[in-house]
C-alpha cells in the first residue's frame, strides 16, 4: 500500500524559525512584509500550530530565497 505524505506541523514551524534566523528576519520584519496588523498568525506558524496559507508560502519562499517545498516538512 503506498503511503501518502503528511504535513509535519511542528517541524514546519521549527524550519520557518531557522529560516528566519537564517535571513536575519524578526517576527517584527515579517509582520511588515505581510502587513499584518497583528504578529499572531507568524507566531502560530512558528510554533507549528497552522500552516500559512499558499499564498503566504510562496512569499515566504521569495523572501527566504528558497522553495515552498523546502519550508514545508513532511512526514511518511
């Protein structure tokens, strides 16, 4: 039976924090970047609670000069 891959929520968030770290990016920089109001939503993604959504990613890609596939972390 093949198995199908499976977001890993946590390990997402921890790949979106060492990203960050990475291009010496605060939540702050992200907040500005997305125009949130509010940090909330960049908190929860850091924290594997939710996942950004689609569109969210692929500027994170853009800003992490990287690939959505290399935000996102999955499991088997």
């Amino acid at each position: 039976m093949y198995k199908y891959p499976v977001v890993d929520l946590v390990k997402t968030g921890s790949n979106i924090t060492r990203l960050m770290k990475e291009n010496n990016l605060t939540v702050s920089d992200l907040q500005e970047i997305f125009g949130f109001e509010y940090p909330q939503a960049i908190y929860k993604w850091k924290r594997g609670e939710c996942l950004p959504t689609i569109d969210n990613l692929v500027v994170l890609a853009t800003v992490f000069k990287t690939t959505v596939d290399k935000i996102i972390k999955t499991n088997f």
